[in-house]
C-alpha cells in the first residue's frame, strides 16, 4: 500500500481536520515524527496564530508550532484544498450536543463534505471525534462514498481512533497513551494501526469502528457514573455527620476491588458532561434505557445546586441571606492547571448565587474572563482586601499556587468542594 510505503520511508502526509485541543497535539506528533502535516483550521484567526508560531493549546508551547512551521513539516490551511496530497486525513473537529441533549454532527458532517470530493484511492480516514456507536459507518462513510461511487474496505480506507487526551496531564501524553483502533473493515484496521504506529509506543485494536466508538463512551461512562456514587456518597456522609473525605481515603487502602474517586460541585469539561448523554441518546433510539447513566447525570447535575445550598446554610447559621451577601469563587475552571472552563460546575454555581441575588465575584489565575449567567466575568486579584470582604469563599477549582493557609487565615467563612484545605484551621466547610 502506498500509505505503508510513505509511513516507511517518512514521506508520508497526513492531514488533519480541527486543530483544537486533540487535533494540534496530534499534529505535532506526527510532524515531529518527521511526516509532513497539514492541518485544516476553520478559524481564520486562529490559522493565522498558528503560521506566526503562537499555540492557543496551553500543553503544546508556542516554540514547538513556530519550529515545526519553519521548518515545513505543519503547514496550517483554513479549507480543505489543502488536503488532496495527503495519503491519510484525522477528523478531529467538536461534537457537542444540542440543547435537545441530541449529538450535534454537524462539524463531522461539514469536514467529510470537504473530504469526500478530494478523496483518492487507498486513502485511509480516520475520525477521532467523541461520538455515539455506529457514527463512522452510518454517518460518515455514506459522505465519503458518494462522490465516486467508491466503497470503504475496497477503494478507500476508514477506521475510528478515539482521543484520550487528558488537558494539562504531563504524564500520559499522545505518546504513551494505549491508543484504540477499529476499521470498518480488517484492512481499515491494519492501516489505522500502521499510522498511529508512528507515534504511539501501544496500538489496541478492537474489532469494529463501532466498538471503538463505545470504548470511549465506557471510560466517561465509568466515571461519570462513579462520581455521581462519591457526590452522592457526600451527601450521605453529610447527613450521618461525617467526612466524606476521611471515608474515601480510607476505603482507597484497600489493594484491590476499590478505585478512589473524589466529590465535587458537579462535573466539567470536554467529555465527561457530554460523553454518557451521547451514548443514552443512541441507546433511546434503539428502545434501551440506560438507567445506570441516567441517574449518573441526575446526580452530578444536581451538584452545583447542592453547593449552593451548603453555601446558604453557612450564612443563614450567621442570620445572613444570600442576597446582599458577598461570595468569592476560587477557581472556574473544569480542572486544576488548565484554562478550559467548558460546562464547569463553578458557571451553574455561579449562576445559581447570582439568581439568589448575591454579589458574586471570582478569582481564576488560570481564566481572566469567563461567560456565564448572561454575562462576561473578570478574575478578581486574590489580595487580602477581597478575602476579607467575602462573606463566603468557595473553593471549586483547587489550582495550586493558591495559599489556601491564607485563605483560611483572612476569610470569613470558606466553603471547600475540593478538600484543598484538609488539615488547616479556619471557619471551613467542606463537601
């Protein structure tokens, strides 16, 4: 196969579609891989970022994007014309879901739309986006067949590979992360396997671009549901009058049967709020209810509003309402060490306090502006003067650089969703 050749002799090109989070990564890998790379980016702007060397994707540094550019190894277009040379293309563009909770394909629509005309003979495809079982077969490869008449497995190859990339994890990186495989077809596979190959030290192959589409849905799924266990299991430890903490830790020191999961405000980011909602979309439609993974997303759903109401009966116990009171949110952001603040729980609790009439204010180090209740937020500097005015600090997001002693020390009452104050003294409540 020409593909396998090219891969050999390191002529190969690979094209991929959406340079976002997953697909910029993956572009410096190969390209560091000595492949030539062009990468498809529907934002002007940010297209034109990238040509100039600055990187938008906080775990791929700017020297990284301006080296590999110079040297022509990323060349970066905003149409798909850019991709007839290539030998193999990766669609690594958003799959959100609407406000229905119906997966929105309409970004996987539009970049096969633009793959399909320039696609040529033994041509491997691979999409990486998150997506339901049976996506790639019922979905994509009807676009890419229909200009020519071709068919998948014979004229051109197609296969899906789902991301695991883990924002802001500088231990398991594209290149050490087991990557999964699956073809529509054994060939499909074999290709897919023999691109990633370059790149990743562990290929997993599975049987079918389906079932590789469901691996990913089980990992979120998995931990969507057993976060929803430890949030709940918060809530039960409230009300027996103990530390939820305590007992977490405890039951993590048994060596086999257990995995510590850890409570929050709720659940964010680009996969676990969405991932589970896809696969209980796909399995309605098939007349399955996955109850498992619906209550699940109750449960997390619920927390931001669990957070809300801790935080009221701290200030009712003080004969204070939350309207009029001040609240100061530490941290916005859907995880520690990132600046990605997509679906956070700390926008649903900020919301929430604001409906309630409370003067609601945030301090992100990570996160300058943020958009939520209606209206674009600015981090506030975290001085002694707003520690103290604050009639409750909550703590969502535990960054670290945060001298969580100080907080303790100048705040009033502080709220802990994180346990980021386990073991320091001060009006704390925590989960």
């Amino acid at each position: 196969m020409e593909l396998e050749k090219r891969l050999r002799d390191g002529t190969a090109r690979v094209g991929i579609v959406g340079l976002g989070y997953v697909g910029l990564p993956l572009a410096v890998e190969f390209a560091r891989a000595g492949l030539r790379v062009v990468g498809v980016e529907a934002s002007p702007a940010r297209a034109a970022l990238l040509r100039r060397g600055r990187s938008y994707v906080g775990d791929v540094p700017d020297a990284a994007v301006a080296g590999l550019v110079r040297s022509g190894r990323l060349e970066v277009a905003v149409d798909g014309r850019a991709l007839e040379d290539c030998e193999a293309i990766i669609i690594c563009v958003q799959t959100p879901l609407r406000k229905s909770k119906a997966p929105d394909l309409s970004a996987v629509v539009a970049a096969c739309k633009a793959v399909a005309p320039r696609l040529k003979r033994g041509q491997l495809v691979v999409l990486e986006s998150t997506t339901y079982p049976g996506t790639t077969d019922e979905v994509v490869r009807p676009i890419l067949e229909k200009p020519n008449g071709w068919r998948a497995g014979r004229d051109f190859f197609l296969a899906f590979s789902p991301e695991r990339v883990d924002p802001g994890n500088s231990r398991w990186t594209i290149a050490n992360t087991p990557k999964v495989v699956g073809g529509v077809d054994a060939e499909s596979t074999r290709l897919a396997r023999a691109l990633y190959g370059k790149i990743v030290e562990k290929i997993v192959v599975v049987s079918s671009a389906k079932a590789a589409e469901l691996v990913k849905l089980l990992e979120n799924s998995f931990r969507a549901v057993n976060i929803a266990l430890v949030n709940e299991m918060a809530q039960v430890c409230r009300t027996l009058g103990l530390d939820v903490w305590e007992i977490v830790d405890a039951a993590a020191t048994k060596p086999f049967g257990f995995m510590p999961f850890w409570p929050g405000p709720g659940i964010g980011g680009h996969c676990i709020p969405k991932d589970p909602q896809l696969l209980t979309w796909k399995m309605k439609k098939l007349h399955f209810e996955p109850r498992f993974i619906e209550l699940a997303t109750v449960v997390n759903g619920g927390m931001p509003a669990y957070a809300v109401s801790r935080i009221a009966g701290m200030l009712k116990k003080e004969g204070r309402a939350v309207k009029g009171s001040r609240v100061l949110l530490l941290g916005v952001a859907y995880k520690p060490g990132v600046s990605d603040y997509r679906e956070s729980p700390a926008l649903d609790v900020m919301h929430l306090l604001a409906e309630k009439g409370a003067k609601v204010e945030y301090h992100d180090a990570f996160v300058p502006t943020a958009a939520a209740a209606g209206r674009t937020w600015r981090s506030r500097a975290l001085t002694d003067k707003a520690l103290k005015d604050a009639d409750v600090v909550a703590i969502l997001t535990a960054h670290k650089g945060v001298d969580y002693a100080r907080v303790c020390r100048l705040a009033r009452r502080v709220f802990d969703a994180r346990n980021a104050t386990a073991g320091l003294a001060g009006r704390v409540e925590r989960l």
